[in-house]
C-alpha cells in the first residue's frame, strides 16, 4: 500500500519538476556558451593589446614609428572586425536560448491546456 503511494507521488513529483529541469539544463547551456564566449574574447583582447605593447616598445627611431603607426589601421580592423563577431556569436546564442525556452513553454502550455 505504502509503496504503490510512494511510487505515485515521486511519478508525480518528477512530472511537476519535469519543465524546471528542462529549463535548468537549458540555462546552464546557455551560461557555459556565454562563459567560453567571454574567455575567448578576453584572450583575443589580451593577445592584441600585448601585441601592441611589444609593438610600441620596439619604436626607437622614426623609421619603427612610421612602421608601428601604418600597423595601427591593421589592429583598428582586426579589432573592429573581432567585435563584429563577438557580437554576432552573442546574437547567435541569445537568440538559440530565446527559442528553446519558447519551445519549452509551448510545450509546457500544450500539456496544462485541457484539448
């Protein structure tokens, strides 16, 4: 007796917390994609600023000035166009997680309304 009552109440149980698990893996995909996102920015920026400060410091006359000054367009454009993705990969995965919690709560809807 009692265990056909625990049995329905942890098949219960599980049913109920069935969309807030869903929802947790979901979120924690998203965060662990934002977190190496981030790191691999941060790497990139740290790689070209260093970049620059061992360029600036190997400037010791005009002629390395005139070098290091016509390498600065270059760097603009790699900066530019590493923010660009960024922003774009950003984009990309905001937009995978909006469309898996819609998903889920669709889902979630089909099931608690009645047919």
């Amino acid at each position: 007796m009692y265990t056909e009552m625990f049995k329905s109440f942890s098949e219960q149980t599980e049913k109920s917390l069935a969309p807030y698990v869903k929802f947790n893996k979901v979120f924690t995909k998203n965060v662990e994609e934002l977190t190496e996102l981030q790191l691999a920015a941060v790497r990139a920026y740290s790689e070209l600023g260093l970049s620059q400060l061992k360029a600036v410091s190997e400037v010791k006359d005009v002629q390395s000035f005139a070098a290091y000054n016509s390498q600065q367009l270059e760097t603009l454009t790699k900066l530019s166009q590493q923010l660009i993705d960024d922003s774009n990969k950003f984009t990309a995965i905001a937009q995978s997680f909006k469309s898996e919690v819609e998903e889920l709560v669709a889902e979630n809807v089909k099931q608690v309304t009645p047919a």
